[in-house]
C-alpha cells in the first residue's frame, strides 16, 4: 500500500505543519515583538535620528536660511526704511534747527 497516498497519512503529513501555524508562530511574532521591536527602535534612535538631524542640518537650514535672506530679511529693511529713518531724520532735523538757532546772535 502506498503511505503517501492515503488520505489520513496526508493529513498526519501537515499536522506538524498546522501545529507550526497555531502555537510556534504565535510565540515566535511574540517574541520578536518582546526582544526585536525594542532593539529596532534603540538602533533607530542611535542611529538614524542622528543621521536624519544631521541631513536637516545640511540640506534643510541652508534652505530655510536663504528663504529667510529672500524673504524676510527686505521685509525687515523696508519696515526699518518706514519706521526707523523717518525718526532718524526728525532727530537729525531738529539737531540742525537746535544748531542753527544757537547760533544766530
């Protein structure tokens, strides 16, 4: 009689099979969740964080810096130009009227 053909040695052939799927792999994926996942994140935060902040650092902060000088930076001189120069000039014109009043006899 051929064992491989009979339908029960079939199913006692994918018992260990089964058993495998329903109580080792469940540990197994338990397991790795426990010891792995743990490890995985200290690795991510030795080292690519590091690797990540240092890449902002040299891509991103140049860019946001020349954004800045772009934008920013003519907004602040013309609000200084409205601001800042007119008083500038009202102090300068009145030292001159306060020297030239001093000075007439």
């Amino acid at each position: 009689m051929n064992l491989v053909a009979h339908p029960l040695h079939q199913d006692q052939a994918a018992l260990p099979l089964l058993l495998v799927h329903q109580a080792v792999l469940p540990l197994l994926q338990n397991q790795i969740h426990q010891a792995a996942l743990p490890l995985l994140q200290n690795q991510i935060h030795q080292v690519a964080l590091p690797l990540l902040q240092n890449q902002i650092r040299q891509a991103a902060l140049p860019l946001l810096q020349n954004q800045i000088r772009q934008a920013v930076l003519p907004l602040l001189q013309n609000q200084i130009r409205q601001a800042v120069l007119p008083l500038l000039q009202n102090q300068v014109n009145f030292g001159l009227l306060t020297y030239r009043l001093k000075s007439i006899p």
